[in-house]
C-alpha cells in the first residue's frame, strides 16, 4: 500500500479538521535513536519529537524492557479502584520532584485531561468558575480547556464551563509591550494583571493557569520572574497559580526541570504529560493536598496511571535522571540557538530565535521587517523534509518552526540539523524575496 492510498483512506474516515503536515503526509513505521523511517524507506533525524513526547527517543532498552516485564504479568489494566505499585512509586518520585509542599498526585491519560482536571479542582476548591489565562496560550482540546486557550487559531468554540479573562506575557515579540526591557516589560504586565482583576472579574477568580513557555503558540519565552511577579498578586486575593507544565517539563529547558522554576515560584498546582510517557500516554497533576483533595464527589479515572504507562513512565524518569538529560538538553541547546542566530544575521527571513534547552522557536517574518510570514515556515517545513529532518510549525500566525528534539541528542546530530535548517531557511528567504 501506498502513502497516498492511506491517505484516501484517512481523509475519507477521520476528520477534516485533523491536521496533517506536509503536502505529501508520512507514515512512520520504524525508529531507533533519534531517527525514523516512513514507509518508503525514508529516514529522517527527528526534531519534533511526537510533538515533544518522545522525550528520550526510540527504542530505549531500559523502557521497553520496563514495558514488557508489565507485559508479561498479563495485567494491562486493573483501573484505579484497585493498588497500583508503579502508579504509586511514580507518585511519590514526582511528588517530591515538584517542590509542592504536602503534594499528591493524580494520573490522567494526556495533557489535556491533565489541565481538565487541574481547573476543576481550582474552581472547586476557590467555589468560583472565574479563570485567568495568558493571552496566545494553548491548554488542551476539551470543553474547559478550550475555553482558557487564547490563541483563534485552536478555540473551537466560544461555549466554556469557566469564564475567562486574558492578561498579556506570553508573546513577547508582538504586542503592545515589544521592545520592553524584562524589568518594564514584568512591570506593564503586572499591572495589566491588576488592571484585568479589577475590571474584568468580580474578584473571586479561582486561578490562572500558564505556561511558562508557551507551546503550540510558538515556544514563546517570557522574562524569568514573570509569574513569580505575578504570583505575588495572586497571593493577595488568594488565587492559585497552575502551572502547565505539559511541554516544560522534565528538564526539557535545560536550565530547570520544570519550567515554572526560571520565574523563582512554587505554584500550586502543576500540569504534565508528553515526555514523561516517552510514547506512551499517560499525564497527570500534582497539587498541594488540600487543592487535590477538596472534591466532594466520587472520581475515579478508568485508564489513567494504569500498570503498563506508569511502568514505562518510572522507567523513562529514571533514565532521564539518570542520564543527566537536562544537563544535555542545556548544552545542545544553548548551541542550536547560537547556531539559529548566526541564521538569523544572515537571512532576513528569520525575525526572532527564541527558546531554552531544546525547545526552541524560529518565527519568520517577510525579509525586511517583522510581518508574520506562513509562506516561509510552509516552505522550511518541507525543504527541511525534503533533506532528512523532521520539525514543527506553529505560532499564533502559524509561521513558527518548532524544534524539539528527544533529549539524548548527540552533538554530531545538533551540527546535522544545523545545517539543513540553513539550506533550507536560505531557500525560504530567497523565495520570499522573489514573491
């Protein structure tokens, strides 16, 4: 069978609305390290990870054989009505790994789930159904978190359970605050903060909820300090801070394991998922005991945190750490983004090169000023493609490549992915100046 025979297939079954990159979709069916082979043969260094999920890679022994042990006990599925040694022993090593104070935690399947359940538990525990957000974030596909999600472009419905007001500091590179420095810049969005509480809400609110660097917007990085800044007017009307730490975490920035630690603050509550599956689905929350607690009703969850996720989810962790993979997530990092810059000197198509560790945003512009250009993103995502290297795209004005690389990059791999992003940012700016 042919890819475009699957793809009929796909387009006659799935939805419209589910999106697929490439003019010429891939399947991929093989993987090893960092790279994957679809199924004409084609191999390619991955950058994009499962969209940061296959935080360590394909084809960890340690991982697979943690799967396979649970495998052969025959119990795939129990459901939390009955004790789950690995759920357990992931719960307390997460639980101590937040820094949250009396933490517990709660599995779920995904990170959107994860970020469901997080806002249900703050606007019971508040008895409000008030929720601030940062404008351009992303949080997840279900009904809530649709509803905090401010970005057009992934708010299918205006409909929410949650009433929600935006404040500005995720997008620095647009928007009335540009060219700010980080202390004006942490300042004016403080007192928009303010200014939104006391004129957009009844007080009230039950929590904000933000990433700290925000995701499927375009990896957009706010000035460390922000949300501490922010969290110190949270605390004056009670208001819990959610941190959603679905992409950020895990060491993946490098500098921290969490993301929210950059800004010198210990939320309330934390989101995550994505990489700590390394494939497998799994996400959860941990939160301070008497947040997590304060249900008043019956909960269970069918598949979340079930024996084969939490076994291979303990088993990532330990690699993670045990590996030191933030530390090399810092390393490679810091010269991918060096190497992006001296791009972005060299080619007016690149606007801004952003990021920490390894996950990095490149927005590209028309050359010559600063306006959003799709065209340019559309086109490195294929001609990078086209040379062996899978990334992202993303962004507000969907003109951001995203690169997210598994954790265990090698520095000969870093060096090969520079260099097919320069052949094909350089065909990029030379089509743009052309069009």
């Amino acid at each position: 069978m042919t890819d475009s025979d699957l793809l009929s297939r796909h387009r006659a079954v799935l939805p419209d609305w589910l999106a697929l990159y490439y003019s010429e979709p891939i399947e991929i069916v093989r993987a090893q390290g960092r790279r994957v082979t679809d199924s004409l043969g084609r191999t390619y260094l991955d950058f994009f990870a499962g969209i940061l999920t296959n935080a360590i890679g394909y084809d960890v022994r340690e991982i697979s054989d943690a799967v396979r042990a649970q495998l052969d006990t025959g119990v795939l599925h129990t459901s939390t009505l009955y004790l789950i040694r690995r759920q357990v022993e992931l719960a307390e090593r997460i639980a101590e790994l937040s820094g949250i104070p009396g933490a517990k935690v709660f599995f779920t399947n995904s990170g959107t789930e994860a970020n469901e359940t997080a806002l249900m538990l703050a606007t019971q525990y508040r008895r409000s159904n008030q929720v601030l957000a940062l404008r351009n974030s992303y949080h997840g596909r279900a009904f809530a978190t649709v509803g905090v999600t401010g970005n057009r472009g992934w708010s299918a419905s205006a409909l929410s359970p949650v009433k929600v007001s935006y404040v500005h500091g995720g997008y620095r590179y647009r928007g009335p605050f540009a060219g700010l420095s980080d202390a004006d810049y942490v300042a004016a969005c403080v007192d928009d903060l303010r200014d939104v509480l006391a004129t957009t809400t009844s007080g009230d609110v039950a929590a904000l909820i933000a990433e700290p660097i925000q995701g499927v917007g375009g990896f957009n990085v706010p000035p460390d300090g922000l949300l501490g800044a922010f969290k110190e007017v949270l605390d004056e009307h009670g208001i819990l801070l959610i941190s959603d730490e679905v992409q950020t975490g895990w060491g993946r920035t490098g500098e921290h394991f969490w993301g929210i630690e950059a800004h010198g603050v210990t939320p309330d509550v934390m989101t995550f998922a994505k990489g700590l599956g390394n494939g497998l689905a799994i996400g959860g929350v941990v939160a301070r005991g008497e947040v997590m607690d304060c249900l008043g009703a019956n909960s269970i969850s069918t598949f979340g945190g079930n024996p084969v996720a939490t076994a291979g989810a303990k088993a990532t962790l330990d690699y993670l750490l045990d590996n030191d993979l933030q530390g090399n997530a810092a390393k490679l990092g810091d010269r991918i983004i060096a190497g992006l810059r001296d791009l972005g000197d060299r080619y007016g198509v690149v606007g801004d090169v952003r990021g920490k560790g390894l996950m990095i945003g490149v927005e590209l512009v028309e050359p010559g000023g600063t306006e959003p250009s799709p065209p340019a993103a559309g086109v490195v995502l294929e001609e990078t493609k086209a040379r062996g290297l899978l990334v992202g795209k993303g962004g507000l004005h969907n003109n951001v490549i995203r690169l997210a690389p598994p954790m265990t990059l090698t520095d000969e791999e870093a060096g090969e992915a520079l260099d097919i992003l320069g052949e094909a940012i350089a065909v990029a700016d030379e089509e743009r100046r052309r069009a």
